[in-house]
C-alpha cells in the first residue's frame, strides 16, 4: 500500500541493490533495507503485526539468542523483534554493539526507534502529512520527498563557528536525527525521544592498581575484537599516537586468531613531509613493533572533490579530517577490507579527567600535592589545573554564573563576516537528563564529555564518509562495556595526571612500542589544516569571489573576501582563522549542491 510504496522510494538507490520490504498486516506501516551490506536485515513476529528492521552489529548476539531460545542462525532483527516481545523497550538495555533499529508494534500502534549509545549507527526522522519517515540517512528522506532541503540555520552556524553542540537536528530544517543512546517512541498523539543510557551506580574496586590495568587491558581488547569478527581485512587508522597505536597493537596480537574468525588486520597512516604534524618517526616505530603491514599515503595533498562534489546531508562531511585526504579508501579498496579502525574516543576514556576534585572532595591532600609535583607541568598548566579544580569543586550556583559568563565573552569573539540575523550565540550546551546521579566528580565530567555534541558530530561525520566510500567505520574507545569500566574506576586508580596522561597508556604498556608510550607529545594537525587551504586556494577563491553566492543568508560575501584575501597575502597559523576559511566555503559548496539537486528534483517531477 501506501507505506510499502513510502519506503520503496527511500531504500531505492544507487547503493542500494535490491531492496528488501515488509509491510504491517493492516498496511499502516511498512520496512525496508537496501542492503545486507552493513549488517542489515528484517523480520515480522505475530502475523505481520510486529515488523523489525535493524543495522549494524549485535555483539552479544548469541547470548541473545540462548536467553531467547532461538536458534543460532536467527538474524539481528529476528533476535531484536524477539528482544521487545519479551522486554518491551528495555530490550534496549540488553543490547551491545554498533546499531540503529525500528520496531512496528501494531497491537499498541507504536514506533520504537534507537541508536546505539555513541551514534556509530546513523538514524534520522521527519514528520509530515500524519506520517513518520525513519531513515538511516539524510538523503533517504530528502530523495524520497518527505522533507524539503531547505537549511536549519542553527546548525551551518554552529558549523561556522566549530561550535556544533545540537544532538536532535540535522542541517535540515525538516529533518531531525535520533541523538546517540537515545529512544524515539511515536504514537498517533506524540512523538519523543529519551536518554536510555545510565552511568554506573556501584564503584568498581581493585587490591591493585596493576590488577585494575589488566582489567582494562582485558576489556579493551575485547571492543577491538568484536570489531574484528568480520569476513573481510579490517584497516586500522594509524597516526603514530596512543589512541591509533593501541588500538592496532591490540589488533596486530589477535589477527593470527583465524581459528576463531579473527580478520586480517592492515594499517593506513598518513604522512606529512615537511609538515610540523609529520608522525613518521612514530609510525616508522609502530611498524618495527607489529606484523601488519604499514601503507602509507602522502597527507600534504588534498584533494578538491570536498568542493567540487560535497555531500548533500551536511557541509563538511566529504573529508572529516584535517588533511582533506582520505587514502585509507585507496588502501581499504585495494586489499578487500570492509570495515576501519578509528581511535576517536580514547581521550574522551582515558584521560584522569577531574581526578584531582575527587581527590579534594576526599580529603586526599597528599596524593593532590604528588599529582602536581609529579606532574612535569610547567607553572602555567599547574595554575590551570589549579583553576580547573576549584571549578569544579565550587558550589552548582558558582559553576552557573561561570558558565553564563564565559558565554557572553564568547559572543564578543563573532566573527564580523557573520551575518547579523543568524548572530553567533555561545550554545549553552546539552543538558543533562533528569534523574542522572554519579558516584563522583570525575564520572560526571567523564559523562558529560562523552554525552557532548562535538563527539557526535565527529562520529557522524566520519561515519557518513565511511559509508559514502562503501566502508564501516568502528570506534574501539567507544565500546559500552569499556565506557562503563571506566566510568566506574574511582579516582585512586587512574594515572596521576601529568601531561598527556592515559588510563590505556600505562594498562597497555607491555602492548605498546617504547617510543609511543615514552612520547608525552601529541601531534598538532593545525598544520596540515593551514596546508589544506593553501593547496585549495583556487577553487576557495572561486567559490568566494564568484557571481553566484548561495551563502548569503548567513555570510557577509564582501567580509569573507577581505579574509581570502588578508590569507592570501599571509597566510595564518591560527587554526581558527584557516578553519573558519575552509568553513566558508564548504558551507557555500554545499548549498550550490543544495540548490543543484532542487533543480534535479524539478526536473525530475
């Protein structure tokens, strides 16, 4: 009917080979895949009453299936349907891997919707007409007509700006995402989402501190092998730091495992000769260390297609990294492989982050005084650990004021090329669920940096990159299991937190290389940045000095020329200002391709 017709016209795709749809037995709603490419797959319960549709991977899938009584082959979705009759919404709870899932339930007339806890697993939503669309991308809902491309203007300014803090909107007016570890329930007279994730309640407790590493060490490796139970070679990201180097350490010891299904593991890693983020050294000392091969690309060269071909879900999005290079797709392509490795997270896990507040709120002044003198930190940084701890252990009124004041400061920092009617205002930031409580000062900060837009945004932009090269992207750091550890390790375990400390730096340490667990430096890709602009110059000038400007709405044309041409004439080394450039004009790119795939719509009609 309608429905099946609905979702024929979004799972339908270039990318997407013959798609496979269910419908309800009433024919009020209706699943779809396209393909079984990234773990896609459907299943109906109760004579089409309960349909299912999930993507991505289910770690304990066959612990599910035991505690179900299913058999060992049942699919993700057959275990997921089975999950919910069961659980209802708590099934959630239950579930561990990389995933976006929709459930039909046609007894109660709902739709239950989820991203995994860290929104590895895309999901997306819009409204119109009584009827909700669910999709994993963007560009399923725009090409299948539901929403218009008209741009939300909170988002391309918070992209603007590098300040991308919004969880539930998409650069799409009409369309909204389902933040990371979140449920979207939808009934006939509401449609909400809400936070199932939960902090640890229970401190975890060690009779050392080398057992708690192990510990660690024994939980790490279990996130990188469960991302390596795949058919295909798996690349690993590597840069030549900790959070790269560990996770192909750890990779490099399992990928003689075949046995029990372990994927052969290679290594990427950009190079940047000349350049003052050139990691070769490091990488040359992985490589001496592990087995798996190192292919290396050339970083100082970017390519222009972020331009010339930007991705219609979002600005920015063609080349999420620094370099504006991507040749781990040319790697990945060339020897099989299906699925990278990226390290993002591990500062987010495993820096001793508010270790020292729980050390005041204890009383704790002798170990306060070795962390600092211990620390190797120059008078400077001792002064900002200072200030940062006396932030934190201040009084919940005195935090609020500080906050509110560093905002306003913030707004005196708007660039003048920003249009006045869409004016940069600091975002306050994601407020926490209500109901959340923490066992102390750390966890909290830990949680809040975890819960935060700008590791969203980083995921999801990785991920949509990942996906467009016909690659799945995985975060080891990410792992649920790892991140409850973590969260609940009282302060008294964690490293003391001099420069550049890590929890995974000293649990991994017989793992590592010498070198990167000696190294307390950490590359700064600014460079490569500044690199990326001058090489791109032509076609930003093109873009900025041309006839046609899109980006009115929200760029002053004349004042981002004078700044093309102040970098022109000296080039900055303030990230921001070359950020903010190449900003400017993927934001202008982007709406050209806005405007170009209206026209094909048109045309199209």
């Amino acid at each position: 009917g309608r429905a099946a017709a609905a979702v024929a016209r979004m799972v339908r795709s270039p990318r997407a080979a013959e798609p496979t749809i269910l419908a309800s037995r009433d024919g009020i709603a209706a699943i779809g895949v396209g393909s079984a490419a990234t773990g896609a797959s459907l299943s109906s319960l109760g004579g089409g009453n309960i349909l299912g549709a999930f993507e991505g991977r289910l770690d304990n899938i066959s612990a599910l299936r035991a505690d179900l009584g299913l058999d060992s082959a049942a699919s993700a979705a057959t275990v997921l349907l089975s999950a919910y009759d069961r659980w209802a919404d708590a099934c959630v709870l239950r579930l561990r891997g990389d995933y976006a899932f929709v459930v039909w339930d046609g007894r109660d007339q709902k739709i239950l919707a989820a991203r995994d806890p860290f929104g590895v697993r895309p999901l997306h939503y819009a409204t119109a007409d009584r009827q909700l669309s669910i999709a994993s991308e963007v560009d399923q809902i725009l090409g299948a007509g539901f929403a218009d491309a008209i741009p939300d203007d909170q988002m391309v300014v918070e992209f603007l700006m590098r300040d991308c803090q919004t969880l539930d909107r998409t650069f799409f007016r009409d369309i909204s995402r389902v933040p990371p570890g979140h449920l979207l329930i939808a009934t006939a007279l509401e449609t909400r989402t809400l936070d199932y994730r939960r902090p640890p309640v229970l401190k975890l407790s060690f009779s050392s501190t080398q057992e708690c590493y192990e510990a660690f060490r024994d939980k790490f490796f279990t996130a990188v092998r469960r991302r390596l139970l795949v058919k295909a070679p798996v690349v690993v990201q590597l840069s030549g730091g900790l959070d790269s180097t560990s996770i192909l350490c750890a990779a490099d010891q399992m990928s003689d495992d075949r046995p029990q299904g372990i994927a052969s593991v290679i290594a990427a890693s950009a190079v940047f000769p000349g350049l003052p983020c050139d990691e070769t050294s490091y990488i040359d000392a992985v490589s001496r260390h592990v087995r798996s091969p190192v292919f290396r690309w050339d970083g100082t060269f970017p390519s222009e297609v972020e331009f010339l071909e930007p991705l219609l879900a979002a600005p920015g999005d063609r080349i999420p990294w620094a370099s504006g290079t991507e040749g781990y797709v040319g790697i990945a392509r060339s020897h099989g492989a299906g699925t990278v490795l990226d390290g993002t997270g591990g500062d987010q896990i495993g820096l001793p982050l508010g270790t020292e507040s729980d050390e005041f709120t204890r009383n704790d002044w002798r170990h306060v005084a070795q962390s600092l003198l211990m620390s190797n930190f120059s008078i400077s940084q001792t002064l900002r650990v200072l200030r940062w701890t006396a932030g934190v252990t201040s009084p919940d009124w005195v935090r609020r004021f500080y906050r509110r004041a560093y905002r306003r400061l913030q707004n005196h920092d708007v660039p003048n090329w920003l249009a006045p009617q869409v004016s940069f205002r600091a975002h306050p930031g994601e407020q926490l669920p209500k109901g959340h409580s923490f066992l102390s000062d750390a966890q909290r900060t830990r949680w809040e940096t975890l819960c935060a837009g700008p590791l969203a945004r980083s995921v999801d932009a990785k991920q949509r990159h990942a996906a467009w090269s016909g690659l799945d992207m995985a975060f080891p750091f990410l792992d649920w299991d790892l991140v409850q550890f973590t969260l609940a390790l009282p302060s008294q375990y964690w490293p003391v937190p001099r420069w550049r400390a890590r929890l995974h730096r000293e649990a991994l340490r017989p793992d590592l290389p010498s070198e990167i667990y000696l190294r307390r430096s950490k590359a700064e890709f600014s460079s490569a940045m500044t690199n990326r602009v001058i090489k791109s110059i032509g076609i930003i000038s093109d873009l900025l000095e041309g006839e046609t400007w899109q980006a009115g709405r929200f760029i002053d044309q004349k004042l981002a020329r004078r700044l093309l041409v102040s970098f022109r004439d000296a080039p900055s080394r303030k990230f921001v200002a070359v950020y903010h450039l190449w900003a400017i004009a993927s934001v202008e790119a982007w709406l050209r391709r806005i405007l170009s795939y209206r026209i094909d719509v048109v045309r199209g009609a």
